[in-house]
C-alpha cells in the first residue's frame, strides 16, 4: 500500500511538472519573458541514461524568494533533457510499481496455496478418521442385532420346546382330567415367557441407542481434539497468524472511532508491530490500543470497539465447530 501511494505522489508530481513546463513554453512563444525560475529537488530515481528527482517545478515573478536555487532564463535549457526524457521517465516509474506489486502479489498466493494445501492434507486426515469410526460403528450395531436376533430365536424355541413337553405331560396323565389345568398352566408360562422375551428385547434396543449415541459422542471429540492440535501446531510454526488475521478481520469493521484488541501477552510484541497496518484498514478510525489477556489463548482476539465486541478467541472456534459437528451427526 505504502508503493501504491508512493506512486501516486510521483505521477502527480510528473503532472505538475509537464503543466508548468508547458506554461514556460507558451510565454516563450508569446515573448514575454520569465523572471526566475525555482526548482526544489527531493529523491533521485535513475534511468538507464540519465538521473531526475522528483520535483516540483514552478514558473512566477517572485518579489521575496524563498527557495532552495534560482535559475535565469538563461539556465533553462539545463531543463530541456529533463523534459525530453519525461515519458521514459514515468515509463520507468510504473514499470517499478507495477513488478513490486506483482512480486508482492506472488508472495501472497504462494503462501495462500501452502496454507490452503496443508488444510485439505488435515481435512482428509480428519475425513479419513471419521470413516474409521462410522466403520466400527456399523459392526457393533450389526453384532448386536445379531445377538438380538439370536436371544428371541431361542426364547423362542425353549417356549415351544416346553409347551410341547406340557402337552405329552397332559395326554400321559389323562386328557380329560387334566385339560383345564394344564391348559391355564400352559397359558402363565407362555405369557411369562413372552414377557421376560419383550423385556430382554428391549435391553437389547436400549444397549444399541447407548452404543449409538456414545460413538456420536467420541466422533465429536475426536473432531475437536484433531482440529486443536491442528491448529496450535500451526500457531506454533507461524507466530504471525494473529497479526493475518486481524488484517482480514480489520477491515470488516465500520465507523468504528476507537479499537482495542485484547491479545495472548506472549504475542502482544508481535503485533504491535503491525499496528500502523491495522489503522490503515479501519476508516476513521482514531485510535486503535494493543493490549494483554492472559485468559485468551495463542492465535486468538479479542476486538472492543464503542459498537461492541468480536470474540475471535482459538475456544469460541472450536465451540462452533463441536455444534456444526453435532446438528451434522
């Protein structure tokens, strides 16, 4: 940013300079003759051929001087190869601007696609994961639907097993005697094993939502614990991932005339060296204050403003995400 404006003031300081060149060439023309003539000279900037400063170049009658150097109309011929050499001299100028910006822009886009490649690497090593545990879960869940299915088969096979022998026992003592007898006995037995078979069924359907809702429990965390350890490895490699992200955060604030940010005290050094960054980011903002929380972890903010609070702290993040998480299972 600090180029582009340098190039700006340049560009007008040639404008000014072609304008007045062109005014002392019109008096020239007309014969009226030009008094002085003053030049202030600032910082060189060298061409393949020759050398110019940037300069601001005024032509007038001056009663009481003030300037550095004054020159005759007879000098001003000194100034002609500065005239004949203006064009390459604002071509050289763009060309420089324009290869910083371009360097400049380079350098972002590399680092964005290193930073954009090492989180898709995490992104599917966490996918990956997850698949493992779904992967186990599906087994558990069909092993104990297996089981299930085993008990009431064979709840159901020791019942019929029982009411048979009931039956044989019953025509061996006599039909006639023993019916309603054995016939309401036969009748308790079936109902309680119906019932202690209903019951075990629904042992087996509480286990398998407990099974379910612990897997969806341990995918969440395991989630969270990758996603932590992703991210202070990476605040640990890259101690200026603050200062970037309140450089994109920064600019998302509006009419905000006062700023705080509230910091991890071990990384308030570092960023304050780009303070003068984060004001040119606010407009009209008055003043922005770099201050300590030992409560805020590495890598995160705090922003205090007169229109209220961003809670940018590496905690609310993983919060978000444990809720995303949970609505997606």
């Amino acid at each position: 940013m600090g180029l582009i404006k340098k190039n700006k003031n340049q560009n007008e300081n040639i404008k000014n300079i072609q304008e007045e060149l062109e005014k002392l060439e019109g008096k020239e023309n007309q014969g009226n003759p030009v008094k002085e003539t003053k030049i202030i000279g600032s910082k060189v900037i060298k061409s393949e051929n020759i050398s110019y400063s940037d300069l601001a170049l005024t032509v007038s009658k001056i009663e009481n001087p003030v300037f550095s150097k004054v020159i005759k109309k007879s000098e001003i011929n000194n100034v002609i190869p500065f005239v004949e050499k203006k064009e390459e001299f604002t071509q050289d100028i763009q060309i420089v601007s324009t290869s910083a910006l371009e360097i400049e822009l380079e350098e972002e886009k590399k680092r964005y696609q290193e930073l954009n490649n090492q989180l898709k690497q995490k992104q599917s090593e966490l996918e990956n994961k997850i698949k493992e545990i779904d992967n186990t879960k599906e087994e558990i869940i069909k092993e104990a639907n297996i089981k299930g299915q085993e008990i009431i088969n064979k709840a159901i096979s020791e019942a019929q097993k029982k009411a048979q022998e009931i039956l044989e026992q019953a025509y061996n003592q006599g039909y006639s005697q023993g019916y309603n007898e054995i016939k309401n006995k036969l009748e308790q037995e079936y109902q309680q094993k119906i019932q202690e078979l209903q019951k075990e069924i629904q042992n087996i359907l509480n286990l398998k939502e407990n099974l379910v809702k612990e897997m969806e429990k341990d995918i969440v965390e395991l989630a969270i614990k990758v996603a932590e350890k992703v991210i202070n490895k990476k605040i640990e490699e890259e101690p200026e991932l603050v200062s970037n992200y309140l450089l994109e955060l920064l600019p998302k604030i509006e009419q905000a005339k006062n700023i705080t940010i509230w910091i991890n005290p071990n990384e308030i050094e570092y960023v304050k060296l780009s303070k003068e960054k984060f004001k040119n980011l606010v407009e009209n903002v008055d003043n922005i204050n770099i201050a300590p929380d030992s409560r805020i972890e590495k890598g995160g903010c705090i922003i205090e403003t007169n229109f209220g609070k961003i809670d940018a702290r590496i905690s609310t993040k993983l919060e978000v995400l444990k809720e995303i998480i949970h609505k997606n299972i």
